[in-house]
C-alpha cells in the first residue's frame, strides 16, 4: 500500500511538474505580469562541401618545371550552381628562408603568380578569385572534378635544396 502511495504520489509530481513548465507561464508578479521563457533553437546547413581523392600534399616536380595539378569537385547549398573559388599560397621558399619559386597558380586559365611580393602572406592576395560552377545537388552529387593549375617558373638559377609551402583552396556559396 505504501508503495502505490509513494508511486502514485512521484507520477502526480512529474506529470504536473512537466504540464506547468511547458504550457503555464510563470507565477504572477504583484504588478500582474507573467511571461513564458521560449527557448529557440535551429541549424544553419552546411552550405559548401569540396572533396578530392588525390592526396592533399603535391610533389612539385621542380627540377622538370613540369606543372601539377589538384583536382576536386564542389557543391554549395544553395538556389544557384555558383560559388566563389579563391587559391593562394605563401610563397614557395627553400629551406635557407629566402630563396623562391615562384609558382602561377591556375583555375580555367584564371590566376596568378605566387612569389615574395604576391602571396597569402602579404596583404592576403589571392592567385585566383573567380566564379565557379558547383553541384547543388540534393542527391549528394558532387559533380565534375575542377582542377588547379601548378606551374613553377624556373629560371634556372635556383638554389639547391628543399622547398616548401602551403596552398588554400577555399569555396565559398554565392
């Protein structure tokens, strides 16, 4: 008997407790006013998405000049198939700190040249900032695979020795 008076007694509490936060507004204050506290909540979807499956580090082939490539696919979320496509680098420096390459870097023919002057390092410039067709697909198809252009510019009196940097590619929706 005192089991089913402990129970019933817990159910009453959680089911009145549960009916007047939800649906009751708080008690009254002496001048009358009561509210209710509305929590909100949402999600903003991904908006973009670029995948590749080719490795993200790229062996320039410098002692050739040969160019390389990355190549990706892009999707953005959105009513459009356009995007914005910005690449750059910090310049291509050898291991001794102060010797470059410079790099041009390509997307559809757009680009630019990556070196002391021009690179992600000084004043954020970007190599290419163009549009882009991208897959807006609600199947989840990324679409055709886009390709960016590598290409050292040798002169052929570089320095011996290893050289390094790093490369964004970054998508944006429009």
């Amino acid at each position: 008997m005192m089991k089913a008076l402990v129970t019933a007694a817990t159910l009453a509490m959680v089911f009145s407790a549960g009916a007047t936060a939800e649906t009751t507004s708080s008690p009254a204050r002496e001048d009358g006013q009561t509210q209710f506290w509305v929590k909100l909540k949402g999600e903003v979807p991904k908006r973009c998405l670029m995948t590749t499956s080719q490795d993200t580090t790229l062996e320039l082939e410098l002692a050739k000049g040969n160019n390389s490539e990355f190549e990706f696919k892009a999707w953005c979320n959105g009513q459009t198939t356009n995007g914005l496509l910005v690449v750059g680098a910090d310049a291509l420096k050898n291991e001794n700190g102060t010797d470059i390459i410079p790099l041009l870097i390509t997307y559809n023919g757009e680009g630019g040249t990556v070196n002391a002057a021009n690179n992600a390092g000084v004043g954020n410039r970007h190599a290419v900032e163009t549009s882009i067709v991208v897959s807006n697909s609600t199947t989840g198809d990324m679409g055709e695979n886009k390709v960016v252009k590598i290409q050292p510019e040798l002169n052929g009196f570089e320095k011996a020795g290893n050289y390094q940097t790093d490369m964004y590619v970054s998508l944006y929706p429009r």
